[in-house]
C-alpha cells in the first residue's frame, strides 16, 4: 500500500496580516514543483481566508483549520462551521489536539461529533491523540491513544476512518524541544495501525498516521524512515519559512515515496 507523505504546519496563535502573509508568499514560491507529498498549512482562523488568496492558483499546498464547531449554524457566538471551511477552500480540520482537550476541556465525545460534522460536509479530519507525561511515565500511551481512537470508531464505524488523518502527538514533547524517540513512535503507530485493522484491513492499510511534537528539519528523516509514519504535524518549526520548507523538501525526496 503507498500512502503519501503529508506534511501540515500549525502556525498556532501565531502571527499578524504582514507576517502570515509573507510567511505564506514565501512558502508558496518555494513549493511550487512539490508533487510526490502532500503539504498543508494551518493559520489561525482570522487570516484563512488572506491565506487563501494566496494559494488559489497553487495545487501544492493545500489549507487547514486549527478547529471547527460541532454546528453547521445557528446561535453559536463566536464559532466556525464546517461549511464556513469549506467555503474558504479549507480541506483539513484539526481536531482534538491536545491544547484545545486541556484549556477547552474537550473529550473524546464531543471531538467524535467534530469528526461526525466534518465528514458529513467532506472535510478531512485530523484526529490528533496522544497521552501525558504521567500516562507516558506509567507506560499507558498505546492504551490512551487507542481509547482516544475508538470513541469515534463506536460513534461513527469504522467507515469513518475511510479518507481521515491521525496525528500522535505526545502532549510531552509538543514544544518542549524534546521529540520522542522514531523507534517509539513507530511502536505506537504499528499498535494504532493494527486496532484499525482488526475492524477492516484496508481503511488500516490506508489512513495516514502523522506524529507531531517537537519536529525539525534535523530530526524529520528518522520519523519518515518507520514504516508507520506517514507524516508530520509540525508546530513551531513551520512559523519558520526555511525550517518547514527543509522538513517538505525531506518529505519530497524521501525513498518511502517510491516504495509500494
Ligand atoms: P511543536 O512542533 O512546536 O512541538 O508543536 C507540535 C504541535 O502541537 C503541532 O500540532
């Protein structure tokens, strides 16, 4: 099974109209012959729609949002619907990540109703899932992961996993400077990958598996060279121009990609 490379960058509650828009003119330069990964950027929601000027003759980067509500419209002050997204050409929603689970006391239900709206709009989800520092200590993160994953399993089938995106993020290493190790990661992938498979085989064969925590341009290729990685959701390093182009450029020429 060949699974493409994706690469997304959170930019977070980061940057202002000057800054998001010289950061995107300067990646959208710089991907303009990407063709064998897939790459993605998330601004924070204000600026999507600047963003998107911007890319709207370019098919090498694609746009994310950082959140969405579970309503579609109505008297909800102050949230963004899917379709809303949708409008502004967005193609991947993060969900759960693991700062909106901790100051916005999110919960594997009401994210499963995330990942429910998006799927009935045709947006992709971005599943992000990953354990704390204590569960890591005590040896729990493949059991929190897979909890995290079958919330949504027992909602919504495993057909919902069909075109969907998980990302492991070790809530440990994200911005800490610290990554976790590719040997770990790929142990929790493979454990992901496998759970996925005993419901059906082939959604396991084919959903992307990103990590994302404390990823640079140094430390990327150990990621991608674990079979079951299949991407990075980088944070700090994509406010970066030149740290998240040398991460996609990794991403571009690695031998994964040609491997079938
Ligand atoms: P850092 O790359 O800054 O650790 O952030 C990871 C992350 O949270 C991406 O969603």
């Amino acid at each position: 099974m060949r699974r493409r490379l994706l690469v997304i960058g959170n930019w977070k509650l980061n940057g202002n109209k000057n800054t998001i828009t010289n950061l995107t003119i300067t990646l959208v330069n710089t991907f303009c012959n990407i063709s064998k990964c897939s790459v993605a950027i998330a601004p924070p929601v204000m600026y999507l729609d600047i963003v998107k000027r911007y890319l709207l003759n370019n098919t090498h980067i694609q746009l994310c949002a950082q959140n969405v509500d579970i309503h579609l419209s109505g008297a909800f002050t102050g949230e963004i619907s899917a379709e809303m997204l949708q409008d502004c050409n967005v193609r991947y929603v993060l969900i759960g990540h693991s700062e909106r689970r901790i100051h916005h006391k999110e919960n594997d239900a009401y994210i499963a109703k995330k990942f429910f709206i998006l799927k009935k709009v045709g947006l992709i989800p971005i599943l992000c899932i990953g354990e704390n520092k204590r569960e890591y200590d005590s040896g729990c993160t493949q059991s929190i992961c897979i909890n995290q994953i079958k919330t949504v399993i027992k909602l919504l089938g495993i057909e919902a996993l069909k075109n969907s995106v998980i990302a492991y993020e070790p809530i440990w290493s994200i911005g800490s400077g610290v990554s976790a190790s590719p040997e770990s990661v790929q142990m929790v992938h493979k454990s992901i990958r496998d759970y996925i498979a005993s419901y059906d085989v082939s959604v396991a064969d084919e959903i992307i598996i990103q990590y994302g925590g404390s990823v640079t341009p140094e430390n990327v290729t150990q990621f991608f060279d674990q079979k079951d990685i299949d991407g990075v959701l980088v944070g700090a390093a994509s406010l970066n121009a030149n740290s998240f182009a040398m991460i996609v450029q990794t991403a571009e020429k690695h031998k994964k990609l040609y491997l079938s």
